[in-house]
C-alpha cells in the first residue's frame, strides 16, 4: 500500500539559483593586462581564499613527523610511514616512497644534485592514501585501483620520484567517529560531510583543512632539506585534482603539477550538478572567483590539467564547461608568453586518470 502521496508538479530552487550565479558570481576573476597586473591581481586573490578558506584559524605547532613503519614493495620501492603534526592534536599519516637505489630521477640546482620529489594526493573513494600507494593486496583498494587508475603515486615511484601520498582530513586513520566502521565503504570514503558541519559554523572550511595541512606537508619536505624543491611535483585525480589546485594556487613550492578529473566551471559542474561531496562547497567562493580563476594563481608554473570527454562531471554541456576554464588559466600564462607551460590534456571516456599524463609531464 503507498504510505505516500505522487506529486505531479515540483518548485524546485535550481533555475533561481542559477541566476542569481550570474548575477553574483565572479566578482574577482581573473583580468590582467600585464605581469604587473596579474602579480597584483594573485596577491589580492590569495588573500580572499585565504578568508574563505577560514586558514587564519589554523595553529602550527613544532614540526616534527615520526616514522612508525618500513616495508618493502614491488620493483625494490620501500615504503615508510609517517606521522606529522601538522598542528595541536592533528595528526596527518602519510607515506614515503623511495624508489630502489639507482632508480632514483636526480635534479640538478646549481652546484647540488637532489632526488626528484612529488606529492600523490587522493581523491575520494579509494581508501585515502592507500590506492595512490598501491596498496593492491588490500582488495577494496585493487578494485579502486582499477577503476580509476588510483594508483599514480607508485607508478610516480616507479618513475624514479621519491613519492609522498598524505591521508586528508577524515580519510583512512583519519576518518571522524560516523565512518570507523570495517564496513568497505566506509573505509573507502571519507568524512567531508562531518568535517564541514564540523568546520563552517566556525568560519572554517575542509578545503581550508586540506589545504593547511598539505603546507605543512611541505614544510616537512622543505625542513628535511634532502629532496629537490625546485621542480617538486604536486599529482591529483579528482578530490586528489582539487587538493593539487588548490594547494599549487596557494604555495608557490609546488613548482609542477598534474590536475586530473577537476577543472570544470562552478555553475554547471557543482551548482547545477549539486549533489558533490561537502568538501567542494566553500561558502561565498562562487562570489569571487571561478576554477579557471583558481588555476590562473598557478602561472607561469608548469602545469598539466587532464579533462575526459565523458566525464559527468563536466555537468550538462560537457567537454567545453572544461575548455572554458582552461581558457581562463591561458590567459594568465600567456601575459608570461609561457603558454608552453600549461597543456590540457583530453582524454576519452569517464571520471578516470590517465596515467600516461605524467610521460607528458616527466617525459
Ligand atoms: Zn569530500
């Protein structure tokens, strides 16, 4: 028996909504005529995400990461793993991954030669930083592995990177009380949802979590002064591709990155679209500024941004919704006739990378 009624005719918000994104959004987007502008324009941009991220409210503590594990992989990689405090009673686990010796790729600075170093973030749905790593022994995560080609981070170890994949807030070990389940996927996932409640009635965000904590991620790697930070790599796919733009637009260490399955415009892709995880929602973000205006802050770095044609999330008009921010990023390395620096790189097919992104990149 139908315990409810049918209803024919719905009123829904989303037209509304839309139009008040083209009344309201972008009110700070990228316009610069000259590098002067521009460097202007990128230091008045960084501090209003700085705002809205809420990172005024992050306290660093002493920097000090502990190694708790050494195991060895395939091809000779060793994998340790560590704890930092990125501040008081926060902890972020990550891994390290050292290629075999002789593997090693060496960059050279001056009279100092280092070993190449990069950051793997992950996304959602893999389990945090296990199926960047390549955690294939753990069945959930060779299923993750396999769907999305996750596991960027061992093949960036492969390559001869020293590969450092973080957990972000609320995944793996980090997951909030709601997700500490042995449940597949809860362990999967993450808790975004509880660290936004969490966050935003206090004037903070999770993308302002993510981010705080992966500066300090590279601090550490900064502090223990023995991997090469003049071309230090930043790679994501996804919420993974969200975190490398984000983090790459906020802190000019990350020389080179690789932006995978996030670079879409906000009213198609996450307003239209709006059923996205919490942790893309930054209250008032829409206001200032787009993704494209985000991916702008990055010029002239190096930077590879990787879209597929059948992504959904693209949102409705698909492939252009991701060549109209693109568009907004040229401009900006164009103003340094570095336009050699920014490749987009399109792929066939759905939400997936593609790992034959970072021969691009690596060459
Ligand atoms: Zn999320």
């Amino acid at each position: 028996m139908n315990r409810i009624e049918h209803i024919d005719t719905y009123y829904t918000s989303l037209a509304s909504m839309q139009k008040k994104f083209d009344k309201f959004a972008r009110k700070n987007g990228f316009v610069a005529n000259s590098v002067k502008e521009f460097e202007a324009w990128k230091e008045n941009t960084r501090k209003i995400l700085y705002d809205l991220f809420g990172m005024d409210k992050f306290e660093p503590c002493a920097l000090h990461a502990e190694r708790k594990d050494v195991c060895m992989m395939e091809d000779g990689i060793r994998r340790e793993s560590y704890l930092l405090e990125v501040e008081e009673d926060v902890f972020m686990p990550f891994y390290i991954l050292f290629p075999e010796e002789g593997k090693q790729r060496y960059h050279k600075d001056g009279d100092t030669v280092k070993p190449a170093c990069a950051l793997a973030l992950h996304g959602h749905s893999g389990g945090g930083k296990e199926s960047v790593a390549g955690r294939r022994e753990i069945l959930a995560i060779a299923d993750a592995i396999d769907k999305f080609q996750y596991d960027y981070g061992l093949k960036l170890a492969k390559s001869g990177y020293i590969t450092i994949c973080p957990d972000a807030r609320g995944y793996g070990s980090r997951r909030e009380a709601a997700l500490q389940k042995d449940e597949e996927s809860a362990y999967l996932n993450g808790a975004c949802f509880q660290l936004s409640h969490m966050a935003e009635p206090l004037g903070m965000t999770v993308m302002g979590m993510l981010t705080y904590d992966l500066m300090r991620l590279v601090d550490y790697i900064e502090k223990r002064g023995e991997f090469d930070m003049t071309k230090l790599l930043c790679v994501g796919f996804s919420g993974g591709g969200m975190q490398t733009l984000m983090l790459a637009a906020m802190d000019d260490r990350i020389k080179e990155c690789v932006i995978s399955g996030y670079m879409y415009g906000y009213k198609d892709s996450l307003l239209t679209l709006n059923g996205n995880c919490s942790c893309n929602y930054v209250p008032h973000l829409w206001e200032h500024v787009d993704m494209g205006d985000i991916g702008a802050l990055i010029a002239p770095r190096k930077a590879v941004v990787q879209s597929c044609k059948a992504d959904h999330l693209n949102g409705p008009r698909g492939l252009v919704n991701a060549l109209e921010q693109v568009a907004i990023m040229k401009k900006a390395y164009a103003l340094f006739n570095k336009e050699e620096c920014l490749i987009h790189d399109i792929r066939e097919g759905g939400h997936c990378f593609h790992p034959e992104v970072l021969d691009i990149l690596i060459g």
